[in-house]
C-alpha cells in the first residue's frame, strides 16, 4: 500500500471537515490514539464515538489549514490549524502535529496530537 497516497488522502479528508469519515476510511479497527490533553481511544470505534461527539459540539468552521505534511517510512507527521465556534459559545483555535503511524495494509494503527502553541 502508498503510505503517501493514503496520508495524502486522509489529510485531504480532514482538510475539508471530514473528520469522522477520514477515521472510519483509514484507521485499523486496534488503533489507538493519544492526545496531549490526555485523552486516550484503543480501539477505532472509540475514536469514530470520540470524533462524532466533538464534531457535534462545532456550532461553525471558522478554518482548517494544512500547512504540510512530513513522511518516513511507516510514519507521517501532519501539521495543521483548526478554528471552530462551538455550540456552548467557546472558540477553538489548535495548531497540532499530527503523527500517524501506518501499517502496510495504509491503515492508521496509532495517532498521536501534539500541541504547536500559537505564539
């Protein structure tokens, strides 16, 4: 399986919002996931109910930027910024890396986000 396809597929996904569906399409059924707030998901339906839950609590997308994308071997690190309104009339504005570690079926097996503070 293209690694690259694949990242440049998923990446492409969440550029646009399609946030649940680029996890349904891409994650391994045992992937886990690790963000830098603590939360944790072991399993891909876990991160389907977790991404469901967060993308129904956005009130509107003010932008998401994909800056660029870095790839080796088996594993990608994608660098992006999100801004959201949010239902409960918060504001969200996350500049994360993302890094993906595939497997060579080209399914995501862990996603880890780290926090790229804005200065």
């Amino acid at each position: 399986m293209d690694i690259k396809e694949q990242v440049r597929k998923m990446d492409e996904m969440v550029s646009q919002g399609d946030i649940v569906n680029a996890v349904k399409q891409f994650f391994a059924a045992t992937a886990d996931t690790s963000d830098y707030g603590g939360v944790k998901t072991s399993t891909k339906d876990q991160m389907v109910e977790k991404m469901e839950g967060f993308t129904g609590a956005i009130a509107q997308v003010n932008g998401i930027t994909h800056h660029r994308t870095i790839i080796d071997g088996n594993a990608s690190a994608s660098e992006f910024t999100f801004s959201f309104d949010m239902k409960d009339n918060s504001k969200i504005l996350w500049h994360e890396i993302i890094r993906r570690i595939w497997n060579d079926a080209g399914e995501v097996v862990q996603e880890t986000y780290f926090d790229a503070k804005i200065a």
